[in-house]
C-alpha cells in the first residue's frame, strides 16, 4: 500500500538499530572491555596494539587454534586481529538484522569484507532476464509437498570446499549437472569443478565482460554451454580440485556426463519449488552479504539487496517449520548447499526463508538437463 511504504521503510532501519543497541549493551554487560575494544577497532586501526591482552585478543588466540590459523609476521597478526576484531562487532550487527539465525565467529572472521568476497565469491553477471537465456515455462503447482530435500533421495553429492578460489560458480554448476544426471540414470557422481575452473572461458550472450574466468568468478548459465560445447563433463577422480587455475587437461575420452540443455526459471517461488520438485536441485545466484558470519538457523535478514549477486550456491529442498521471531511463528525455507566446506553453516548448507524473494533468491535460477 502506497500509504504504509514511509512505515515500512521507517520500520525497517529502525527495529535493526534497536536490535543493534540492545545486543551491544548484553556484550557490554557480559564483558565490559568489548566498549574499547568497540572504541579502538572502529578507529581506523590507530589503537591496535591496545588490543593486546583484552578479550578480543582471547578469542582470537581461541579462534586461530580452532581453524589452524597462522601468520608469518607480528605485523600480520597485528593486522588480522585488528580485522578480526572488527567482525566481532559485525556478526552483531548481522545479529541485529536477521535474528532468526545464529551469527558469530567463522572460519572467516579474519578475512575483510573485500578479501572475503574476492576468495569464496565469484558471481559475475546474467542477472534474471538478462543473459539470452529463454525462461521455462511455469508448472502446474496445486500437488507440491509442503517440504522436500534431494538429499534424501540420493541426488546430493557431499559439500565440497572452494577454498580461496572465486570458483563458486563451479561447484553450483556441477551440483545442478550432478542432481540432473541421477535423475535421468539412477547414479550419482562426484563431477570435475576443475574442468569448469581451467577450461572455461565461456562468456554471456548480453554482458561480452562477464565471461567465465577461473577463480576470478563466473557464471552458470555460462558454464552448461561450455560443458555442451566441449562435449561433457568429467568426473572429480579423473580431473581433481586443485583451488587454483591450470593448464586445461580436458579429455573427450574421460567424459561422463554429457548436457542435453538448461533453462532460467521464473521468479516466482511457487515455481521455483515446482521446479526443484520435478527437475532436480538447481543452481541459485545469492547475495552472501549475510553468510560470512552465519553459523546456523533459517537466515531471514530485514534487509537483504536482491539485485546484487555474488555468490553461486545449489537449492536441494525446502522445509515448512523454520521458526521466525520478528516474522510471526513458523515460516518456510529453502535448504542450500554451500562450497565452503563441511565446518561452515549447518554442516556446510544454509536455510534461508522462502517466499520474500531474500537475498535474490529468486533472481538468478536455473536448471540442466543431461543426456542418458
């Protein structure tokens, strides 16, 4: 309604600064050195040193022992505690803004902002309607079941790690190929990221820059037309994951799945659970704005851009009970899996409602079809 837009707006900045406050003043009240540590971390580094010895120091020391974090130099660690420091107070803001998930310490938190997205990001281009691709036409969506999960019925392989190579595009490709292909024959196998990683160079019909690029981002649709043009994918076992760019070694006599084609879905979410229902997991396009801090829970940000796509992800199912505190009671969700290896999020996924087009779920969606 034209008339609540201004207090919906107002709404919006107002209950996450709220939320923001009232959980600064619970980690001051649990520890009151986080106010300076608040006080020199926001002052653009000048007072660093100063946190030596406090609990930022602490939990740092905790979370390098954690993830086997080491830095060469005095000046390094300096420098990623100072960031570290930084991502605390983030994951609070984060907190604030989407309270129906857990956010906090990460594999992640000594990584800025900038170096996050440039190491396990890599989505660049072909947002909905923009990438020459032709959309599907939509299903009949009166028998869908109120919650699905391809993982339970064998068309998931293990979550996989990117490590710091922008290859996310990779890994969603080959997770949509991979789900095709046990549909049509029944089995399921480990596809070659790096095949996509080294061979690659495929560009979009409509953005000529946003081409395919290794670990510099890519982009999915992108990538099924590599894979036909080439001929077929490999398996993993054949053409492993290095995390790094190489030589192309792509062999015809290796190939094990070949595509037959693949379509966007529209933006409907009705349709895109129709899609995943009958066609097999499907490549998504997020922004991962929220994600560098995520722990666990059903992520449902009270602001989340959805025309900036940086990240490429695989939907494998949804659910129906995912609890939402500032939402009112029991909302669905989509399940995703992830390529930043098993020790991130739920066991290396991501829930995130559905039905709010969050994040741009809805934006970047597309299916493969491979030939049996």
């Amino acid at each position: 309604m034209k008339e609540g837009g201004g207090l919906v707006y107002a709404v919006g900045v107002v209950i996450p600064l709220l939320l923001t406050c009232a959980l600064l003043t619970q980690l001051h009240a649990a520890n009151p050195e986080n106010d300076q540590i608040i006080l020199q971390v926001t002052d653009n580094y000048h007072a660093i040193h100063h946190l030596l010895g406090t609990a930022a120091e602490l939990r740092f020391k905790t979370f390098m022992e954690e993830y086997g974090k080491e830095y060469p130099t005095r000046a390094e660690y300096l420098h990623r505690l100072g960031v570290f420091a930084k991502n605390l107070i983030r994951a609070v803001e984060h907190q604030a803004m989407d309270p129906t998930a857990v956010h906090g310490v990460t594999q992640f938190s000594d990584l800025s902002q900038e170096e996050f997205e440039g190491m396990y990001m890599g989505v660049k281009g072909g947002g909905a309607g923009e990438n020459g691709v032709a959309a599907a036409a939509e299903m009949e969506v009166g028998d869908l079941p109120e919650s699905f999960d391809w993982r339970e019925r064998g068309a998931v392989t293990d979550v996989k790690m990117q490590g710091t190579c922008g290859s996310c595009w990779a890994f969603s490709t080959t997770g949509a190929i991979e789900g095709a292909n046990f549909i049509a024959t029944g089995k399921l196998l480990n596809l070659s990221e790096q095949q996509l990683v080294d061979c690659d160079h495929a560009c979009d019909v409509k953005e000529r820059k946003a081409c395919d690029d290794g670990c510099s981002g890519g982009l999915m649709t992108n990538a099924y037309k590599y894979v036909i043009e080439a001929g077929g994918i490999e398996e993993e076992d054949s053409y492993p994951y290095t995390g790094k760019r190489g030589q192309c070694r792509f062999r015809d006599e290796k190939v094990a799945v070949k595509v037959a084609n693949f379509t966007t879905i529209p933006i409907n979410e009705t349709q895109i659970a129709a899609y995943l229902v009958r066609h097999g997991p499907l490549a998504v396009g997020l922004n991962a704005v929220f994600m560098q801090t995520y722990i666990g829970g059903v992520s449902c940000p009270l602001i989340c851009g959805k025309k900036w796509l940086n990240h490429g992800v695989l939907l494998v199912g949804y659910g129906s009970r995912g609890y939402s505190i500032l939402r009112f009671g029991y909302k669905p969700y989509w399940i995703i899996k992830n390529s930043w290896g098993k020790r991130w999020g739920e066991q290396g996924y991501y829930r995130l409602c559905k039905g709010h087009g969050m994040c741009g779920m809805n934006t970047m969606v597309s299916a493969v079809m491979t030939k049996t």
